[in-house]
C-alpha cells in the first residue's frame, strides 16, 4: 500500500508538471480501429413514405456533442421509415451560426417540415438561416430539443414562440415543456438500436491487461463537468475498492477538456491520487469509442442530471451492466431489473455550475450506494452479466431506428394532413 501511495503522489506530481497534452491520449492501437472496419451496413430502408413531407433536418451532423449524435440516430431513423429528407449541417462559432446543405436521401424537393436539433439558445440565431415554402411562407417547425433540469430557463420559453411543435426524448425532457406551452410537445424515443459498429474487445488499445475489471465513464467538458460529476465517480471508485490492491480500475475519457484547462487539471488531480484510475481526454471516431464499450467490463455514470443519458443507452446496448444516478432522462429505460440505479437526494443547482440553473436543482448521488454497485459487479459476473443482458434487450426492444422511424413517419403524416 507505501508503494502505491508513492506512486501515486509521484503521479500527481508528473501529471501537474507536465504540458496537458502529454499522456492524455489513447494507445496509438486503438487509432487503427476506423469506423470504416467496425460500421454495420444499414439495412434496407422501407419504401418511401408519400404520405409524409419531405423534410429539412439542421443539425450539428458534423460534431462531436451529443447533440450531433442525436441528430444523425434521428436521420438513420428516418431513413429506414422510408421518410425523404435533406440535412443541412449547422456550426456555431466565434462568427455566429451558419448552416450548408450536406448529405441526405432525397434530391432538393419540395419540403415542408423544418426538424431543428439545435437548442433554443441558439435557436433564434439560426431561425432566420431556415429555409421557407415555395411560396415564401415559413415552414411548419418542429424543436427536437434537449433539457437537462426540471425548469426551463426563460431564454428557453421565449423560443417556444419560433416553433409550431417540440419534439423530446425523454419524458423528463416533456415535463419540463409541456408547462410552459399550449402547443404540441410529442416524445420521440430515440432510435438506439441496432449496434451500428461490431467492435473487438481490445484491452491493449486502452491500456489494461485482460484479467482487470475496468469500469468506464465518458463525458464531454462542453456538457459541463459538474453536471456530468467526473468526481463522483473516482470517489465511488475509492470507496469500494479502499485497499488498492484490488485488480480493477477506472478508465475516465473526456474530450475537449483543452478547452477547460482548470478542470481539467483538478480533475487528473484528483485521479491521480489513485493510480488505479486512468484519465483521457481526446476526440475520438464512433467505431473507436464502440471499442472502448467493448474492452470495459461495466459503465458508471454517477451524473447530477441528463437529458436522455446516451451514453448509458449506449452501454446497455453493448450488454455492459451499467450503474448510474436513479434520476432524469435515463430512468425511461432504466430499472431495478436491467441496470443498478444510484439513490440519490435533490440538491440545489450551485451558483455558476449550470448555465440558465437559477433556482434550479439536480441530483446528488450516494456515493456509498454506488460504490457498493460497483464491489457488486467487480465480485459477481454471474450477477453482472445478467443485469448486462436484461439491459441490452430492454434497448434493443424499445428504442430500435425501426420504432423511432415509425413513430416519426406518423407524425408527420399527421402534420402533412392540416397543413
């Protein structure tokens, strides 16, 4: 135990003195995994829908936040449901909003349905970028909108009065709308399924021998930190494995932490004082992060809140047993029988933690309870795989493309109908 504690310290003292870059990134291995070897052809869609209009999908199908990758499962979505659409791929930077049309599965058509991923903080810079009717008229728009807090802030309800309907994923994200408008506010469960890459599980590619129970978190430091509570997970980590000895350990993968410096530090900081614990902040593909579910042996995700909690979805999908806070989006598929719930208790929201929180509250988890969840699949494969299997068919069977695709296809049928 001297011995770790040395290294650790060691390890502190390196990592603080060292340029972010260094050793922030993955085996050089795990880049020769392209989603290119991994992708699962995409089955044949359905004929095409002529009872639904063609639709304009804006989103950010080109970038790395969850949000991107919504809006591409909801593309696939509506590909299979033979539903004709073209995307337009939206960015947000230092010069504001622009958009440009990109692929799709329709030749320029006559569309009369806007689908726009991106949040209503955003939302009024890229109205008027939105394409109009024929006529010139503004197109029947729908919000596929994201929220992570049980209020909305106000910037959020005054956008409700640029859309004619909300699109949510969850239902945590549905309560939070529905009070604030008379108009349509539908659940679209997101299309999770089926695996759209077969990844191997490669311990080299992350750095682990085969015989170690690896645990993994991901976030993304844009999603902000203290919602995503990085921390939490190491603490859990520590407590249900205090000797240090024991054959397990915590693989943390951020990305676009170089643009949060500060928390970056203090959060290797605070893992470097377990060397059990492995931190890395880097981009990487889709096929490359399928990889990474592969080669670990359970997920953790001790999150303040979530908006639908995707990469919880993600890691049921793969079988992985997943332990994760009892609150939000992700008890939609989430239950005692297909994962292991975190108690919790609600705590306000801290001053400067989320943007647009005032007066807001998250959840706090038992860090105890988690720890024990975790001793628990570390001790138990039997029990673990069990609670791997049961959460993968629990995503498998109710939130497949087939059903997102359906789902959507009808409403807007409907759409088309009183338009």
């Amino acid at each position: 135990m001297r011995s770790l504690l040395r290294r650790a310290r060691a390890s502190a003292r390196s990592i603080m003195d060292q340029p972010l870059r260094t050793k922030l990134a993955f085996p050089r291995r795990l880049h020769a995994w392209t989603d290119e070897d991994l992708r699962v052809a995409r089955p044949a869609p359905h004929e095409t829908r002529t009872d639904v209009p063609t639709v304009n999908l804006y989103g950010f199908m080109s970038g790395t936040l969850g949000l991107g990758q919504a809006a591409r499962l909801y593309a696939d979505a509506l590909h299979q449901a033979g539903v004709q659409f073209r995307m337009f791929d939206v960015t947000i930077d230092a010069d504001g909003v622009r958009c440009r049309m990109t692929e799709g599965n329709v030749a320029p058509a006559d569309p009369r349905v806007n689908l726009v991923f991106v949040n209503p903080d955003h939302y009024a810079e890229l109205a008027p970028l939105l394409e109009r009717g024929i006529d010139g008229r503004p197109l029947y728009t729908i919000g596929m909108w994201f929220w992570e807090l049980p209020a909305l802030p106000s910037r959020w309800i005054d956008a409700l009065s640029l859309v004619d309907e909300v699109w949510v994923a969850t239902s945590f994200v549905r309560s939070a709308f529905a009070g604030h408008t008379s108009k349509p506010v539908t659940l679209m469960a997101p299309p999770l399924a089926p695996v759209r890459f077969v990844a191997p599980r490669d311990r080299e590619s992350i750095g682990f021998a085969e015989d170690m129970y690896v645990f993994l978190f991901m976030f993304d430091f844009h999603s902000i930190k203290e919602r995503k509570n990085p921390n939490a997970v190491i603490d859990a980590f520590r407590t249900a494995f205090p000797r240090g000895d024991e054959n397990v350990r915590l693989l943390i993968k951020s990305s676009n932490g170089l643009n949060y410096r500060r928390e970056l530090k203090a959060l290797l900081h605070r893992g470097s004082a377990d060397p059990r614990v492995l931190i890395r902040d880097e981009k990487l593909g889709a096929g490359q992060v399928a990889v990474l579910y592969a080669s670990c042996d359970a997920y953790v995700s001790l999150h303040r809140s979530e908006g639908l909690g995707l990469t919880i979805a993600e890691a049921m999908l793969q079988g992985k047993p997943v332990i994760a806070t009892n609150w939000s989006g992700n008890t939609d598929f989430m239950n005692e029988n297909n994962s292991m719930p975190v108690d919790y208790r609600l705590v306000p929201v801290g001053d400067g933690d989320y943007p647009g929180a005032a007066n807001g509250f998250w959840a706090e988890p038992d860090i105890g309870a988690a720890a024990r969840a975790m001793r628990l699949m570390a001790e138990d494969a039997v029990l673990a795989g069990g609670v791997g299997a049961r959460g993968r068919a629990t995503i498998e069977a109710f939130f497949s493309a087939e059903q997102a695709g359906g789902g959507m296809a009808e409403r807007l049928a409907k759409i088309a109908e009183a338009l």
